[in-house]
C-alpha cells in the first residue's frame, strides 16, 4: 500500500517522507521542477513538522546534467522552504531533500526523499 502511495505521489511529481523518533513529526517534500520564462527550472523543497522545533536545516541537491546544492536553516519554527534555480537542459535529473531538525534537545533525520526525472 505505502509503495503505491508514493507511486502516486511520483506521478504528481511530489514526494514525502515522515519519521516519528520524537514527539514532533516532520516531513520532507521535493516539488518540482516548475519553468521560468529565463529557460531556468526551480525545485521546490519544503520540510514540515507538526509542531514547532528548535530548528530545521534542509539540505537540497538537483543532480542531472547540472549540479546544484544548498542548504538553509530556519530556527523557532514548524515550517521550512528553500529553491534551488537551475537553467534548463535537457536530460535526466533528481532533486533530494535531505533534512535533520532539532526537537526537544534532540537531532533527528527526516528520510530522504528523491525523485528522478
């Protein structure tokens, strides 16, 4: 059941993932690619938790014919976004969420999540 579920969510082009080692769940998207008129992609990350944590750091990579990484940290919060802008070419790509937050003085992985392209 969980594995035609992310199918599904493959086909819509979103991913997620949830891990519950805390009393604060959190989950890690990957959305994208979304077209700019510039002939540049952006891949949307987003790491959601179901209460606010000390601190979520969500490190984003979009691999294919073009490289990119990039990190971002958001503190106080239950909610973290970040873009990664690539310009277009053609190919196959994958873009990764790979987040950690901090809840209840603790550090805890997300799962990553990976989509291909």
């Amino acid at each position: 059941m969980t594995k035609l579920l992310l199918i599904g969510l493959a086909a819509l082009n979103i991913t997620t993932a949830e891990v519950q080692d805390t009393a604060v769940s959190c989950t890690a998207t990957a959305t994208g690619p979304t077209f700019g008129f510039s002939g540049r992609m952006y891949f949307h990350f987003v790491t959601t938790c179901d209460a606010p944590v000390e601190s979520i750091t969500l490190n984003a990579t979009v691999s294919g014919p073009t490289v990119v990484t990039g990190s971002v940290t958001c503190t106080q919060t239950d909610r973290c976004t970040f873009m990664l802008p690539v310009t277009y070419k053609r190919g196959t790509w994958t873009w990764t969420n790979d987040s950690v937050y901090t809840a209840e003085g603790s550090s805890v992985e997300t799962k990553t999540m990976t989509f291909i392209q």
